[in-house]
C-alpha cells in the first residue's frame, strides 16, 4: 500500500515531546493518525529499596506542573499503606491544600494554556494565539488579577505545604503542620476573592466562548465527540470531589457502570500496549481492549474535568451544582461525550475549587491541633488515589515489613486519557484532512484535540525554547523519503 | 538596587535535564558575595515569582533543541526570544512569561541572559549526568562565572570584568 506519512512534531521543550504521525493514502485521506508521547522510564527501579516515607517528597520531584497532586495520592497511599486513618483536621487540611492547588491549576489552564483556543479563538493567526493575544482580548486588568490570585493561591498552598514544590505536609496519617488561627483571617478574606475570581471566570467563558455560536458548533461538532465510559472520584453523595472517596464508572449512556475503592483499581483498569507506541493504553479490564473504539463494547474511558463531571450525579457545592446543571442543559444532557466541553468543565470545577476552599476555611475544626494519627501497623500494600487537575492518579507501593519499597507503580491522568486522546487525534485529522491537504488551521484543529486533555508528556522543567514548532513532514511510508515539510 | 540572581532550572531526578542545578552548585563554592543563586524544580509562570524586581538574571537551563550535539552550550538573552509564541500544551515558556510581565507591567530583568546546554531528552527516571554533559559542565560553569563576574559593579572579579549593561542586553561576544 502506497501510504504517506505526516509527521506533527509539535513539543520540542523537555517538559513533553509528542508526536503526530498521519498516514495518508494515495488519494491523500488520513488512513489512520497516530499520537504518542514517550514514557518516562525507571520509576519502579528507582524507588527500589527507598523507604516508603520518601515517596511523598521524591514523587513530588517528578513533576514541575503536578508536585501538590503526586504529593497528595503519595500520601494517601502511605495511610493505606500503615493502615491509619488521618485526623478529620488533617483530612481538611489536606483538602484544603489540594484544592487550592485545582483552582490555581484549572485557572492558569483556562487563561494561558487552554485560552489561546478559546478565548482568542482557533482560527485567529498563530502570532496571537498566545498569552499576549488572551490578554489583549480579557483586558489588562483581568491578567493583573489572573496573576495576582495565583500569587496568593500559592501562598496559601506554601503556609501549609512548606513549599509549592516538594511540599512537605503529607505524612502516613496526617500532615505536618496546624493552621494557626492567627493566619486565618488571611486566608478567609482569601477564600472570598477567590470564590469571586472564581465567578468571575465562569461569565467570561460565557461571554467570550458561549456567546459565540462558531464556538459552540465547535465544541459539539462531531469531529472532536467521543461516546466512551467516564471516570471520576465521588464522595458518599456521588458528587465530584477531587481529594477522596470511591471510583465511579459511568457507560456511554450515563449510567453508572462500577464504583470502587482505590484499593480495586486493578480489578477495572488494564493496560494495553500497541506495537507503534510505548506508551501504555489503559482500558476497562472487565470490559476489555476492543481496540481504538467507541461505545459500551469498549473499554476504552476518559478522565479529567469533563469525566468527572459526567461519571458523577453533580457539584459537591451549590453555585458549581449551578453551573453544572447548565452545563448539561446547553449541551444536550448526560452524558456529554464533546473533548472540547473539557474547557468548559475545568471552569465548572473551578467553582467547586473556590467554594469547597470556603467551606474549609470557615470550619471550626480547621485550626485543630490534631492532625496526625501515629502508625503502628506492619506496612505490606498502599493505594492512593486523588483526581489530579487532568484526570485520576494512581500511586500503588508495596514494601517490605521494614516499610522499603518492594514494587511501585504510578498511573498519571494521561496514561488513564491515552486511548482516548489517540482517538481525538485520529477522528480529528480525518475529519479535516483531505485530498492531501494539510493547512496551518487544520492542524491547530488537529492538536486541538488533545490539547483540551491538557496532556502530561514528560517532567522536565524547562522554559525554552519556549515555543512549539510544528514540523509537518509528508513522507512517503515505503521509502520514509520526506516529499514535504511544512514549518511554523 | 536588587541582588543579581543566577536562577538554575531542573529536575534533578531525570539525569542531564539538572545540569543547571549541577552548574548552580559547582557555582556555589567561589560565589561573589553580592550575587544569589536558587534553584527550581518548575518553569513558566513561576519564573514571574523568581525575576519580579530582579535586575540582572542568569538562568542556567538545559534544552533540546535538536540542533546541537548534546554537551554544546548556548548562550542567549532577551532580543533572541521570538515573541508570539505557540502555546504549549501544559505551560508558559521563557518568552510567553517575558510577553505576559511587559504587558502587566511587572518590573522584569532588564539584563536577562540564558546559558543553556544541548541535552539528549531524558527517558528515564535517575540521578546523574550522562559523560558527555558532565564532560561539558565545567566548560558551562566557566562561561556563567564570566558572566557573573561581569556584573560585579566594582568589577572586581578579575581581568574579564565589564560594567553591567545599563539597559537591555548585550551580544555574547560583549561579555
């Protein structure tokens, strides 16, 4: 078969180097569209033999975008493992830090990362589809306030965590260190200007992209919908929560499929390994691989804000229950299967963030002194779980009875998306590729796809180049000879 | 006036990619008391947090670029940063961060320079420099010691000492 191949190329940065393939036939219509991203190796042989205390702080230094999420299912996991249970100060606490975290994550997505989609818009040129081109279309003041509540948002995580970075609250049944109540007022006035920004958040996604009907027939175009099951954690009501509580499954149809303890996981998700990736492609276990498919046949499922909204029955707290509901409503009910409704979502969550803060930061119990339950168990197994910004994160430690670490393994959010995410890629390049014709919009609209899932490449931390090329290299699949190349 | 601030980025769990850390702490030993030296695990917007009211910044970075053998040492500053950018999946480079503080108005380096060693990307998680950048890395600490040198007001470091640049940045061949 005369099959040529287009090659984006767009993260050449340490932080993530993925990479598009996109074969075409003779008549130049995508075969098939490959994405992939290479995996980063050795975790399990370099916890070998560490003490599991460790862990919280080492896997926190994996990642420079996602410290405060492997910190909290590291500890998490490090309760299971001793088998203790936190004090419920501790609990919030921990709670309290983590969503801080989701909020200034999800808002530092919505304005920089994802808003250049959205806010400045897919087709506008490439020069302004950037952090300037956001600013120049919210307003200057709106950058200054973006900047000025994460400032603060990181200083609240910093009083408690020690740093933002290598945080250092965890530990196996509880955290290290109290709220002072003399602090509180602080954090308090904090909590009200954050529940506004956060507001204030939603109705610019509002005015910008819901008043704008191009973008809603964007994001429910079928070129970027996906009919997969849904996974999410939900507290005791089945509502989102980010820090704890069981595993829901919901099927494509919405209804619930499974709900499970992290301790489960390994009843429901396997991994699956394609020979053209290294990456691991996680699926339902009791469902099965069935390939890059859709429906209730397959075990293919997201994770990540538009998953935890649908694998849950609504928002944790009321003004984001709001936002919830009308999010379901505009968009045709539950489940919503559009990748682009992603943006959207982490807004909704972002409410939820901002308003749960509140609630801790008025709870009496917050200033306990009780914040640590000592271990006395033998340690053998520990699973812990959170709802990182981009989706469910596993950390699973097995020790020895001395408490080092005989096996680890770590499922990130990517890992859990990658099925899906190399199905947006691929039903992307065909819906836009044709006859060979490969323009610079289309392949905004191509990465687009898996830009929504925020995806975690690698864990480097680096701030050049800085920019992202998009090498595109039409290549002759027999011979690999490049009879093409398109820059930017 | 702000403390000059020699910034390393890395992580030093995934080999070559801590170089700037390596070099921050070989720098470390014979620092000129008036000038500090961090290190940081993250990049994008948390280098607004580190160079808000600083002055004079180096970065010590490690890259891939693709077009250098591994171990070559780069050196850049402001006017080499392209400016609009293509965003990133997950976060704000080095120009997006310098586009956002001079549209915001934040008081940003005025001399900002970059030394930077080609890395192959790192696959696996570890500690410890691959020979080839461990072979380069006193090379790499001997350029960003002239460049700190020539910050020294007094100009004192020694014989390569130039005044500091009185606003933006200079060539490499100046230093």
């Amino acid at each position: 078969m005369n099959q040529r191949r287009v090659t984006i190329d767009p993260i050449t940065r340490l932080e993530g180097h993925g990479k598009i393939d996109i074969f075409l036939d003779e008549q130049g219509e995508v075969e098939r569209a490959y994405f992939q991203v290479p995996e980063l190796r050795g975790f399990e042989v370099f916890s070998l033999g560490r003490p599991a205390e460790d862990m919280p702080q080492i896997t926190s230094r994996i990642c420079g975008v996602c410290p405060t999420a492997h910190h909290m299912a590291s500890a998490k996991a490090l309760d299971d493992l001793y088998q203790v249970e936190p004090p419920p100060a501790a609990k919030k606490l921990r709670e309290l830090v983590y969503n801080t975290f989701m909020l200034e994550d999800h808002a530092l997505h919505v304005y920089i990362l994802g808003g250049p989609d959205f806010i400045v818009g897919p087709d506008a040129p490439p020069a302004l589809r950037n952090v300037v081109g956001v600013i120049q279309k919210v307003g200057l003041d709106v950058g200054k306030k973006v900047i000025s509540m994460r400032w603060r948002l990181r200083e609240l995580i910093t009083y408690l965590g020690g740093k933002v970075i290598h945080p250092v609250m965890g530990l196996p049944g509880g955290v290290a260190k109290a709220m002072d109540p003399a602090e509180l007022p602080k954090f308090k006035q904090l909590a009200e200007d954050g529940l506004e920004f956060a507001r204030f958040t939603l109705n610019v996604f509002k005015d910008i992209v819901l008043k704008n009907p191009a973008y809603v027939k964007l994001i429910t175009s079928d070129t970027f919908t996906h009919k997969t099951y849904y996974m999410g954690l939900v507290d005791a009501n089945n509502r989102v929560n980010f820090y704890d509580g069981q595993l829901r499954v919901v099927r494509p149809d919405g209804t619930e499929y499974a709900k499970f303890p992290a301790r489960k996981y390994l009843d429901y998700v396997a991994e699956h390994v394609e020979p053209w990736s290294t990456i691991k492609f996680c699926f339902l276990k009791p469902v099965g691989w069935k390939g890059f498919v859709e429906g209730s046949e397959s075990g293919v499922y997201a994770v990540a804000p538009l998953a935890r909204l649908n694998a849950a029955d609504g928002m944790a707290t009321p003004e984001a229950q709001k936002a919830c509901e009308e999010f379901f409503k505009t968009l045709g009910g539950r489940p919503v299967h559009h990748t682009l409704a992603t943006h959207w979502a982490r807004v909704v969550e972002i409410l939820q963030a901002a308003e749960r803060i509140r609630e801790l930061v008025n709870d009496p119990e917050i200033t306990s002194k009780e914040i640590r339950t000592i271990p006395t168990a033998v340690p053998k197994v520990g699973i812990g779980v959170v709802e990182a910004p981009r989706g469910t994160l596993f950390h699973h430690y097995e020790t020895d009875e001395r408490g080092l670490i005989t096996k680890a393994n770590l499922i990130v959010a990517t890992q859990n998306n990658s099925a899906r995410i190399a199905m947006s890629v691929d039903k992307a390049a065909k819906g836009l590729i044709h006859r060979g014709e490969v323009r610079e919009g289309l392949l905004n609209m191509i990465e687009m796809a898996f830009r929504a899932y925020d995806p975690c490449h690698g864990c480097g931390t680096h701030a050049l180049p800085g920019e992202m090329p998009l090498v595109v290299a039409l290549r002759d699949s027999a011979t690999g000879r490049v009879l093409r190349e398109i820059r930017r | 006036m702000s403390r000059p601030l020699v910034l390393a980025l890395g992580n030093d769990l995934l080999g070559d990619d801590g170089v700037g850390l390596a070099a921050a702490r070989l720098l470390r030993e014979d620092l000129p008391p008036h000038v500090d030296v961090e290190e940081t695990p993250t990049g994008g917007l948390d280098l607004l947090d580190w160079m808000e009211g600083r002055e004079r910044v180096l970065l010590l970075d490690a890259v891939v670029s693709g077009r250098h053998p591994p171990g070559t040492v780069l050196e850049l500053t402001r006017g080499d940063f392209k400016t609009g950018s293509l965003p990133s999946p997950h976060y704000a480079g080095l120009p997006d961060v310098l586009a956002l503080a001079e549209r915001l108005g934040i008081p940003f380096p005025r001399d900002l320079r970059v030394l930077a060693m080609e890395v192959e990307p790192p696959r696996e998680l570890g500690t410890g420099l691959s020979p080839v950048v461990r072979a380069a890395l006193p090379g790499f600490v001997d350029r960003a010691r002239r460049l700190i040198r020539a910050w020294d007001p007094a100009g004192a470091g020694g014989p390569r000492a130039a005044p500091p640049a009185p606003r933006g940045t200079r060539s490499p061949g100046e230093t």
